[in-house]
C-alpha cells in the first residue's frame, strides 16, 4: 500500500495537490476538513459540533477526528493506498493513526509536507474567500488563528514521522503545475 500524509499550514495547497496525486497513483482521497463540510452542509449533530471550532479557526476535538477517520478508512477495504489530506494535525492524532493502520497491517509511507509562507497562506485563503463562501476563510483574524494554531499545534506532527525517517519537504511556493511535478518526482522516488 501506499499511504502517503500530505501535510501543510492552512492553504498550503493540500486539497488542490491531493485531486492530481490521487488521479496519477489511484489512491483514495481522505479529506477530514471536507468530511466535517459535508457534515455542515447536511447539518448532521457531527457538522454541528465542527463548525463550532471551525468558524473560529480552532482544531475539531482529537477523540471526534480520529474516530472519524477511522470510520472512513474502513470503508475502503480493498483500497491501493490512502491520501491522508489535513489530517493527522495533532501527535495524538499521528499516534492514533499508527495504531490503527499497524492492526490492518498496513503503516504510513511518507509524509509530504507543503512549505508555503505565512504572508503567501494568507493572500490564497483571502482569495478562495471571494468563491468558497467559507466563514474561516473570509475573515483575516480566523485566518491569523489558523495559521498560529498551525504553528502551535499541529506544526509538531512533522517531527513525528521525521523520527521515522518518512518526512519529505516540498517547496509550497510557485504555480500548482510546479508543486505538483515536486511531489510527483518524491513519490517516484520512493
Ligand atoms: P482543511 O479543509 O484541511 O483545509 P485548509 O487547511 O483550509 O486548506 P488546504 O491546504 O487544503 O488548501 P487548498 O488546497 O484548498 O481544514 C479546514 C478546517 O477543518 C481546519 O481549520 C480545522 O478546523 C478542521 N479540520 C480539518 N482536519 C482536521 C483535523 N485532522 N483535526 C482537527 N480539525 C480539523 O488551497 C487553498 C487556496 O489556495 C485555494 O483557493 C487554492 O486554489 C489556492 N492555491 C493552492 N495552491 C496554490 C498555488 N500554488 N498558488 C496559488 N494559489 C494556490
């Protein structure tokens, strides 16, 4: 299998590079920020509780986000491989995730982490703001929020996998074409 955590700030491009990678390798795509917005939009007691910390640019609960995930791993039992996309973002959520792919037999590849700058981060949420219609993308301060629980919280998850020897940094910055071609040739490499 391979399971690959494509890792980044908010913004960082995560969801515009997991759509190309998953077309190349047929890896199914996990998402758990577009879970929780399905969640919302269908207004589901899940999506009710996730909004409440997403609109302010805090983290969902670890105990919520994990069980979440592993939900969905679950379904897909006969997948070649996973995109973790936005997730794991705590170390809790990292160990969690170990555990649980250990007892399928199955372990992570890689992490592929999106280095982008802060003033580059908040230039492209501020812009998806003008069409997504997202309230954590519209405001600058939740913005600034995000980007400093980022740093706080879930900026730590790269020296997890770092200590397993399965961190790869990518240049974030550039056109997506060009970002692209930097994962591809670390995912040939591999
Ligand atoms: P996510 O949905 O994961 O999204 P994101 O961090 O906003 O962005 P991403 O990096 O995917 O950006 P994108 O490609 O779209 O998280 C949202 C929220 O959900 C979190 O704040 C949190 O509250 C909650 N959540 C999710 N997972 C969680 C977890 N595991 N635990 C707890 N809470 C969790 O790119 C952004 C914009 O930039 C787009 O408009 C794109 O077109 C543009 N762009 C991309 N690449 C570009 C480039 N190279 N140049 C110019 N623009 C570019």
């Amino acid at each position: 299998m391979l399971n690959i955590v494509l890792f980044g700030p908010p913004g960082a491009g995560k969801g515009t590079q997991s759509e190309r990678l998953i077309n190349k390798y047929g890896l199914v795509h996990l998402s758990t920020g577009d879970i929780f917005r399905s969640n919302i939009k269908g207004q589901t007691d899940l999506g009710n509780l996730a909004k409440s910390y997403m609109d302010q640019g805090k983290l969902v609960p670890d105990s919520v986000t994990i069980d979440l995930l592993r939900a969905e791993v679950l379904k897909h039992d006969s997948a070649k491989g996973f995109i973790f996309d936005g997730f794991p973002r705590t170390n809790a959520q990292a160990k969690a995730l170990d555990v649980f792919l250990k007892s399928m037999g199955a372990s992570i590849t890689v992490m592929l982490s999106l280095d982008v700058e802060d003033e580059e981060l908040k230039k492209r949420l501020l812009k998806r703001a003008e069409v997504s219609g997202r309230a954590d993308d519209a405001d600058p301060k939740i913005i600034d929020n995000r980007i400093a629980v980022y740093h706080k919280e879930t900026a730590p998850v790269k020296s997890f996998y770092d200590l397993q020897d399965k961190l790869i940094s990518i240049k974030g910055m550039g056109s997506v074409n060009e970002i692209t071609e930097r994962l591809f040739v670390s995912i040939d490499a591999l």
